[in-house]
C-alpha cells in the first residue's frame, strides 16, 4: 500500500505580511489612515499652490460670521468686486472710517447727497471718485451683490478662516512629520549603540539620556528656543528633534540588549557580519516595529508642541500662519464673542490627531510579533 505525503510549497508567510493582512482588516485604522491621507493630500496641494494660495485675501468684512450661501450685510462692502490699487492697512486706526466710506459709496448713498460747490477742490475728491466707480455696480446687473460663501466666517482682517486653516496645516504638519523623523533616527540610532555594545559608550549614553529627561519636557523646549533666539520652520523642527528623542532611545536600547545574545546574531558574528551589519541589517528588521510606532506617536505630540510653541511666541515669524498663532488670534477674538476661528482650528486639529492616533493603535496592533502565532 502505496501512501502520498502532500507537503505544501508555498513559503511561510513573513512578519511584514503578515502584518500587512491584519492592518488592512483593521476598519478603524484603515478609515483613520484615509483621514490622515486627505490631509497629506491636502498639505501637498496646499504647496504647490493650488488650493488656499490667496489666504491673505481680504474676502469679507470683519470677523463676518459663518454662513453656507453668502448674502449681503448692512455696512459691508463687495467680497466678490476687489478694489484694485487702493492700499489696506490691518493697522491703520481709520480702516474702518474707510470700509463705512466704501460701503455708503456701493450704496449711492453719497452721489444722492447734495454739496454745494464753493470752488474749493478737494485733494482727494479724485480718489474718491476713481474708488465709486470700481464699486459702483455695471449695467445690467442686480443691486442685490452676494457675499462669498465662508463656511467657517472669517478673522479680524477679513481673511476666509477655511482658507487659513489650510495653509496653517503646512507648518503644523509638517513640522509634526520632520520634528519626528529626526527624533525617531537619532533616539533609533543612539538606543542601537548602547544597547549592543556594552562598557563606557553605554554609561555615556544613559547619563546623556538622563540629563534629558531630568528636565521638564516643555521646559526643556523653551530652554531650547531661547537658546537659538530665531524663529522658523527649520527652527521648531530642530527644537523638537534634538529634545525628542529620549523615548525612543529608551525602547530601543533595551530591545537591542534583549536580541544581541540570540542564536542568530551570534550566528551571524560566526560566520564573519560585523557589528554594524548586525546591528542595522540582522536586529533591526526584528525590532523596526518600534521606532515606526514611536514616529506617527511623536507626530502628534509634536503637531502639538507645534501649536504651543506658536501659542506662547516662539513658533512661526510674524508674516506666516500655523495652527498655534491662529490659537493665539482666537484667543482675542473670543472675548469679543467670535468663536469661529477658535472652532475651525480645534476641530480640524481635534479630527487630524484622533485620526494619527487611532491608525497608530491598529499599526501597533498590527506589528506585534506576539499576534504573528495567533493568525
């Protein structure tokens, strides 16, 4: 009796894959992370300059409130008609004397008005002419003239809030991704070192990380921004990296001590690997989970210490936005009862960082090595 032994050939499935199957499974991490990928997208169309590159443009009266169709306003001037050649200054004290003269001007109210001429010339009665005849409405068209349709209202200068809170998503985000990045390589590279080798470079390390975490965290960052006394993108990136790190370096090194007496990386010094390849090509692979993990949790803390930083005046330079400074405008605004600004940054703050988390949970999930004999 002859009997057949079937042996399957297929390869064992691997670590990545498998981690690959349970991730996608994951609904709420994959709902989250097509969250966070919108506003990639929305990031990247924001510099090349497609979307919210006229942010400054004064599109309404101000603090207009939130309104889905546009309509006109008593004492507001054309959103939609934009004065050409006639200076705007957010901190000229008669802006709104003038912004009453333009609107009393749209309304012709002023050419029904009768002065009578005593001869004098007024030096800017040219001007005055030359702006009613911008504002005044062509031929053919209704009196009725339509506000812009600002779903999130607009700030103290009139600007569209929607359109601010896009383009303060470039340096929060970005600076919560590359602040993470260059804290996740240097703790991953650092934690590496003085968990596999062992002696003086290991005591050096640990008394370097522990000066770092005897300082308070936000101390330590504004000790650190009144140090480099500048303010700039590449300015709270480095802040952030060069005080990041210390958690990664902490995980790091004591997965590095666990894996460095194994049978295959004393294989792998048998057979002739150097150090360095077992460090970064044989243990590496098996504890990358880690320092993946602590980047997208880092980039939401940073997106936060982000908007603190701008929040308390060590963030972006005066002439850029981000999150943090339009916190730092609301919090004017608020007492004069204009939530809107305040509302628009939280929110979108509030579902970005609830998003990152979230897939940070199920990528976590999804990379522990003690799930891979359970599927």
């Amino acid at each position: 009796m002859n009997t057949k032994v079937e042996t399957s050939s297929a390869p064992p499935e691997s670590l990545w894959h498998l981690a690959m199957k349970r991730l996608f499974a994951d609904r709420v991490a994959m709902a989250s992370f097509a969250v966070v990928a919108l506003f990639i997208v929305m990031l990247f169309l924001s510099l090349v300059g497609l979307i919210a590159s006229d942010w400054e443009k004064e599109v309404g009266v101000n603090y207009a409130p939130p309104h889905f169709v546009g309509v006109q306003q008593p004492g507001s001037h054309v959103s939609g008609r934009q004065t050409k050649n006639v200076p705007e200054n957010p901190r000229d004290p008669l802006r709104e004397v003038i912004r009453e003269l333009r609107t009393d001007i749209q309304a012709n109210r002023l050419s029904k008005v009768a002065v009578p001429d005593y001869g004098i010339k007024d030096p800017l009665q040219a001007d005055l002419d030359a702006i009613r005849g911008q504002l005044q409405p062509k031929t053919g068209e209704g009196a009725v003239v339509r506000e812009q349709t600002l779903l999130f209202g607009a700030d103290k200068w009139g600007h569209d809030v929607l359109k601010k809170v896009i383009k303060g998503s470039e340096t929060s985000i970005v600076v919560g991704l590359v602040a993470a990045l260059v804290a996740t390589v240097i703790g991953t590279v650092l934690g590496a070192l003085s968990g596999y080798f062992e002696g003086w470079l290991d005591d050096c390390l640990n008394w370097f990380y522990s000066v770092f975490t005897s300082i308070p965290y936000l101390l330590l960052i504004l000790a650190v921004a009144a140090v480099l006394q500048s303010k700039g993108i590449m300015t709270i990136i480095l802040i952030l990296g060069l005080t990041g790190w210390t958690g990664v370096f902490r995980l790091v090194r004591a997965e590095y001590m666990k894996h460095r007496d194994r049978e295959y990386v004393m294989a792998a010094g048998a057979i002739g690997a150097s150090h360095w390849r077992r460090i970064f090509v044989h243990i590496f692979p098996n504890i990358s989970h880690i320092p993946l993990v602590q980047f997208s949790l880092m980039a939401v803390g940073f997106i936060k210490s982000e908007v603190i930083l701008s929040f308390l005046g060590f963030g972006v330079p005066v002439g850029e936005v981000s999150w943090g400074s339009m916190l730092n405008e609301a919090q004017n605004e608020l007492i004069l009862g204009k939530w809107w600004q305040l509302a628009a940054v939280t929110v979108v703050m509030a579902v970005l960082i609830t998003a990152l988390s979230l897939f940070t949970d199920g990528l976590r999930d999804a990379l522990d090595p003690k799930l891979k004999q359970g599927q």
